[in-house]
C-alpha cells in the first residue's frame, strides 16, 4: 500500500528527505577588513592611551582593554551569524545574547543573486542574495559562505525544481 501526499499524489520517499547543501557560519576570513580596521583603531587607542601614562597607570590599561573589545566585536559579530540550507529551506539564525532564527521556504524564492570580490575569489568565499514574496524575510543576504559556488548551484536547481513540484508559476506582466 503506497502512502500519498496531501496533493493526492502517490509520496516519493527520496522526495521527502532533507538534504542539507549548507550548515555552518560565515567565514571569518570574509570580516577581514573590519578586523583590519577595528585593529588599526585599537593600536592607535593603545599608543595613544601609552602617550597618557603620566596622567595615570589606568589609561594604558583602559586603552588595551578597548582595543580587545574593538577587536573581538567583528567576531562575535560574525559568530553570532548560522546558515542552514537544505533542498526545502533556509534557515538564518543571528543573535549574541538572544537567538532570533527565520525560515524562508525555498518556494517563496523568487530570484537569487550570486556575488564574489576579487579578495572572495582569492579567499574562496561569496554572497548569495535572496529575493522572495516571504513577508518577515523579502532579502536575504548569506555572507561569506564558503566554497559558495556549488551550493549557489545547488540552490538554484532546486528553487526550481520546488516550484515545480507546489505548481508554482511566474506569470510576467506584459
């Protein structure tokens, strides 16, 4: 006896597997020029904070303490950052303190984008945006993803291949 799906169509075990094409962080190796920045800016706080020992042992001590916190804000930024991606949706997890996670179902896609810098091609990264009809996530953007190519592909395909399935049509006004 063949179980069916609520189309009425007989279910296709293959089908109905998730396959994830993507699970991890953005790279951190793609927050390179903030950690550049936030690093210049953190030698010149400690230099000039050193320049002020005389007025107190403190404010060295305030100076490098600032620059730590300079540095590890570019980090924990991109830490706090998880993407999902399967044959049936994305998943897009941010938050330090708190979690906030959005689903956007890959039916609701209407077009992706797929952008890679001359330093993402060296470093083997690249932004994949997301256009959809999804009220809570219209954009979205997945930064440094690493070896992205395959999985912009991937996705591509099977953007496709869901709308097919739902019956999805895109009619041009015109």
């Amino acid at each position: 006896m063949s179980e069916e799906t609520a189309t009425g169509r007989p279910a296709d075990a293959a089908e109905d597997r998730e396959e994830i094409y993507f699970e991890g962080r953005p790279a951190l190796r793609g927050a390179l020029g903030n950690l550049s920045l936030t690093g210049l800016i953190g030698l010149g706080l400690i230099a000039g904070s050193a320049a002020l020992y005389a007025r107190g042992w403190w404010i060295p001590l305030l100076g490098v303490v600032l620059a730590v916190v300079l540095l590890v804000i570019p980090v924990l930024l991109v830490r706090s950052v998880r993407y999902r991606i399967t044959n049936y949706r994305i998943d897009y997890e941010r938050g330090v303190f708190s979690k906030d996670i959005d689903t956007l179902e890959l039916w609701h896609v209407e077009d992706i984008k797929f952008h890679q810098s001359l330093l993402d091609r060296i470093l083997n990264l690249g932004h994949i945006t997301v256009l959809s009809h999804d009220e809570t996530t219209p954009t979205l953007l997945l930064k440094s993803i690493p070896n992205p190519r395959p999985v912009f592909e991937a996705l591509k395909e099977r953007i496709i291949t869901v709308k097919r399935q739902r019956g999805v049509i895109k009619l041009d006004a015109g």
